[in-house]
C-alpha cells in the first residue's frame, strides 16, 4: 500500500517537477547552469517522497575545475534522482537522443543545454561528441556521463564506453569518478524506511600529456578505481 502511494505521489512530483524545469529552460534556454538546477527539482523531494537517505564525500566533486569529464555508474532510472542531490555547477549531461520523446522531462532535458547523442547514427553521434570536447575546451563547462552506456541494474560495473575518455583527452580536461552504492536491489519502497545511499567522488585524474593511444589504460584506470569505491561502500553500509 505504501509503494503504491508513494509511487503516485512521484507520478504527481514528476510533472510538478518537470513543468518548473520547462519554465526555468525557457526563461533562460540552454544555460549549462540549468541542468543543476532541475536536477535539485526532481531529486530534493523524490528523496523524501522514497523515505531515502543519501550521505554524500564529494568534496572533490564539489571542488572540481571549471572544465572536466564527470564519469558516474549507472544502475537504474532513479539515478536522476539520486544523482540529483549532487550535480555540480555549469554541468551539463550527455544522453540518448530518444530521451526528447519522454514528455516535459524530454523538453526541459534540451532546453537545459544537456546533449543529446544518437547512437543508431555514427556520423551524427562523432558531430555530436566534437561539439561537446569544444564545449569543455572554451565554454566553462562540464559534461556528465555514464560511460556504461547503459543500466547494470546494481550489479558489478559494465565495461566503458571510449566516448566520455576520448572527450577528455582530446579537450585536455581531468576526469572526476562519482560513485554511488548499489541500490536498487535494497531499497524497501514498502517501509517508511526505504535505505540508505552513499554517494562518493574521487580525485579528479588528469588527461594532460595522454593521447588516444592511452584510452584503453585510461578506461582500465577509471573503471578500477570506481569498483573498487562502489565495493567498499557496500561493505561500510552492510556492517552499519
């Protein structure tokens, strides 16, 4: 009974949120500071309407410079509001193009300046991802991706994607891991208690010097250190 009350109270808060969103994106179309914003509009209440908690270590998230690659895991569609509580300034999201179909979410999603990619179409995905390096290099700004590509449902990390490494390299920007625990097998959507998130970034990893040859130790490197980080989140809530 209470999933299915809380479940229609994020139906309601989902368009609320969705309908700000719109209204911000269209008072100031395409400002990368718009992402941050919408992203507190959804996650803020949908944390309390979940009986979620989340603890966040982002200082070097919080801290980071004005231009990186922001890598984070990707385990389900609650993401957006769980990630929602920690979005830098000036930081804008790389996504699938079919998201746009999604109504008010889609339209906000855009007019928020984020990116969005088709992946059935190469030559368009390669403009799009060129747009976006010289977005980093001159626009203050910084790209949040998950370079899985895909949801791996809170099981173990799926291997990387080369867009997000690429990008940084080429752009000479630094790489800022974010991790967040697994949960979505744990949550408890039928207690007043649903469980408990961490969130936790890692020191930024620099791109200076390496080139695309480096990638595959880059990927290797990044992908390590985020299992490695997810994993000792999961033992710090198991024995709390």
């Amino acid at each position: 009974m209470l999933y299915l009350f809380r479940m229609s109270l994020m139906g309601l808060h989902f368009i609320a949120a969705g309908c700000l969103g719109l209204l911000l994106g269209l008072c100031r179309p395409f400002n990368p500071d718009n992402s941050r914003l919408c992203a507190r509009f959804y996650a803020w209440p949908a944390m309390r309407i979940l009986g979620l908690k989340v603890r966040t270590e982002t200082g070097p998230l919080m801290d980071k410079p004005h231009s990186c690659v922001i890598i984070a895991n990707h385990q389900s569609n609650y993401d957006l509001f769980v990630f929602g509580n920690v979005v830098p300034r000036r930081t804008v999201c790389i996504g699938k193009k079919s998201l746009k179909w999604v109504p008010l979410f889609g339209q906000l999603f855009w007019l928020a300046g984020n990116v969005l990619i088709d992946r059935g179409n190469p030559h368009k995905a390669r403009r799009s991802i060129s747009t976006t390096t010289h977005t980093l290099q001159h626009e203050d700004t910084s790209i949040w991706v998950f370079p899985e590509g895909t949801r791996n449902g809170g099981n173990e990390l799926l291997p990387f994607k080369r867009g997000a490494f690429q990008m940084a390299i080429t752009a000479g920007v630094p790489i800022v891991p974010v991790c967040t625990s697994n949960y979505i097998k744990h949550m408890r959507l039928n207690s007043w208690n649903s469980g408990e998130i961490l969130i936790r970034s890692l020191p930024q990893i620099p791109t200076t010097g390496l080139t695309l040859d480096d990638i595959p130790q880059l990927i290797a490197q990044c992908h390590q250190q985020m299992q490695d980080c997810i994993a000792s989140m999961d033992r710090q809530l198991q024995s709390a």
